[in-house]
C-alpha cells in the first residue's frame, strides 16, 4: 500500500481512538447523555471500510463515530451532535447513533439493530436504476445476522441483483451474548452463502479490510450483483456505556487487546511521522470538544422543526 495512504489510514484510526475516549470522558461528566457506542479496538474495520468505500452510499450500525470520522465528516459537527448541540451533524437532534451526512452520502446509525439494512437495500434499488457504479455499502453486527431483517435483505438483494456490499462486522457479542448461543455459526458468512458469494477477512488487519471492501466495491459495480464480507474483529471496551463488560474474562480482554490495529500499523510508520500524526490529532480532538462545548443548545421553538417530509431536504441525490 502507498506510504501516503498507509500514513492517513494511521492518522484515521488515532483520530477515532481520541475521539472516542474524549467522548467517553465527556460522558462521564455528563455533558454527553443518550446511548453511547465506543468503537475502540474496532477502528482498523472502520477506517479501512470507509476508505476503501470511499465513494458510494453507507449505512451503519448505531457504533458509528469513527465511521463518520474516516467518512471525512469535520469531528467538531460529530462531537456537537453527541453533546446535542445545534451545530452538531444532526443538528442535535439524532445523537450518537443518527449521525446523517447526505452531503457525505452517509445515512448513519440506526439504534434499532439491523434496522439500516432494509433501507441499505431500498438505496442500492435506486442506484441500480439510476445506473449508479459505485453501489451502497452497509454495515451490521454479528448480532444483526440473527435477525429477520437481514434475511430478507441478502433475499431481495439477491433476487434483484442490487449492488449492495454486506459488511459484517463480527466481534462476537450482541451486548453481553457470545454469538454461540444465539447463533449456529461464528461465522455469518454462512448464513449468507446460498444467496450471494462471501469473503472473509481478519477485521484487526487494516489493510487485509481495505483489499477485500476494495474488491467488494468492484464486484458490485460490474452488475454482479450483492456480496457478503465478514471481518473478525474484538472490540475493548464495554458494549456501551451502560455495560461492565464482566461478561468477558481476563485472558479473553488480552488477547483482543493483542490484536491492537493501532499499534501493529504503528510498527510500519516511521516513529517521528507516527508521533506527528499523533499530535496532530490529539490538536483536532482538543478543538472538537471545545466546538461542542462552546455551541448552543437547539432552540425549543424549533422543537417540532424536521418532524414532517415537506421539511426535509433532498436526501438521496
Ligand atoms: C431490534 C432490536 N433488538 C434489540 C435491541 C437491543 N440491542 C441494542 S444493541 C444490541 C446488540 C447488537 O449486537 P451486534 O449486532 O453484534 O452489534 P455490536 O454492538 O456488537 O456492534 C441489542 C440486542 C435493539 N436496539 N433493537
Ligand atoms: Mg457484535
């Protein structure tokens, strides 16, 4: 991969991490209230699928600030949407989990588990009439898999041969449950193989995501129609904020915890370019937090503003 590229995919990943603990910290004072998701240890799935994704529609899980992030949305609008500030990507209004760009073609989170793949598909339906060659990326859990929706989305977007790349993003759990007792496979690729073909991926390799979204991309944009790819990942903190995580053993928190993206891209960077990027989004962090800090709250006369369509702007271009 281009040293270049290598670099920013580095830089992407630390940005997300700072992020994410300055938005655990802020929580924690309560100034961010709501759910919320932290995708630390899972940033290798993230940056790369975004990168490599980069243009396209996306749709994803409600663990979605770093996605947002690599999706080149500015991290002040991110940060003032988690403290439900006016300024915030959302206008304050979605929170951690409805992060919304169109201007980005990012259709954000959704907090109802797999509820964004049904609407994956009724994108990647409209592209594929509007002749589109870039396709529609959406973004699950593993837990996701076990749900009624994503059967009948790998069924319809098969049968209408959408161009719709599957990204499962497979860390085990569905909160406190191990897949094994929700699920007769680990791994949900299977699920998928009678409708469409299957890749699968080390999640924790940033540039092993990278290859396979890459190629995903490809695939659908030739007319193939859907393809499934399913990255093995961990994540290291608790589901959200509201979980202990004492579900998980010791031993098991080292080993994912082994499998750092960070730092096993951090071995192939020169030490002074890694320190620089890192200071450098340590400086960005800083300025988001004091963006959402510094905004206003929504005014309460707008309380009922973009509840009905007449209001809402364009959304998908
Ligand atoms: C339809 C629905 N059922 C249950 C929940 C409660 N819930 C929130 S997150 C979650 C686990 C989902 O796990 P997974 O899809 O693996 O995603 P992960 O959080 O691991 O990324 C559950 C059951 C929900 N939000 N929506
Ligand atoms: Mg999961």
């Amino acid at each position: 991969m281009d040293k270049l590229l290598l670099e920013e995919l580095y830089y992407l990943m630390v940005l997300g991490r700072q992020f994410e603990y300055a938005a655990k910290e802020h929580y924690m004072q309560g100034n961010i209230s709501g759910f919320l998701h932290l995708d630390i240890g899972q940033e290798a799935l993230s940056v790369a699928s975004m990168k490599a994704f980069e243009k396209g529609d996306v749709f994803t899980t409600y663990r979605e600030h770093v996605l947002a992030l690599a999706r080149g949305i500015d991290p002040g609008s991110v940060m003032a949407e988690l403290f439900g500030k006016v300024t915030g990507i959302s206008k304050g209004r979605g929170g951690s989990m409805h992060l919304f760009d169109p201007s980005h073609f990012f259709y954000g989170g959704d907090a109802i588990v797999g509820g964004q793949l049904p609407n994956a598909v009724g994108c990647a339906y409209a592209r594929k009439l509007q002749g589109s060659e870039y396709g529609v990326l959406v973004l699950f859990g593993d837990g996701a898999s076990n749900g009624g929706a994503f059967f009948e989305s790998l069924n319809i977007a098969s049968a209408q041969k959408l161009p719709l790349v599957f990204l499962c993003e497979n860390n085990q759990y569905a909160i406190g449950t191990r897949i094994d007792r929700v699920s007769p496979f680990e791994k949900q690729a299977n699920k998928a193989k009678p409708y469409m073909p299957t890749m699968e991926v080390n999640g924790m390799d940033l540039i092993a995501v990278y290859e396979a979204v890459s190629k995903a991309q490809q695939y659908v944009s030739e007319g193939h129609g859907p393809i499934f790819v399913e990255a093995m990942t961990c994540r290291f903190e608790g589901h959200s904020m509201s979980d202990s995580n004492s579900y998980r053993s010791a031993l098991e928190m080292n080993i994912c915890k082994s499998k750092d993206p960070i730092e096993s891209l951090k071995k192939r960077l020169d030490p002074g370019m890694a320190e620089t990027l890192e200071s450098k989004a340590e400086k960005e962090i800083e300025e988001a937090v004091a963006f959402a800090l510094n905004s206003p709250e929504p005014d309460i006369s707008d309380l009922k503003k973009y509840t009905f369509t007449r209001e809402l702007q364009h959304v998908v271009s």
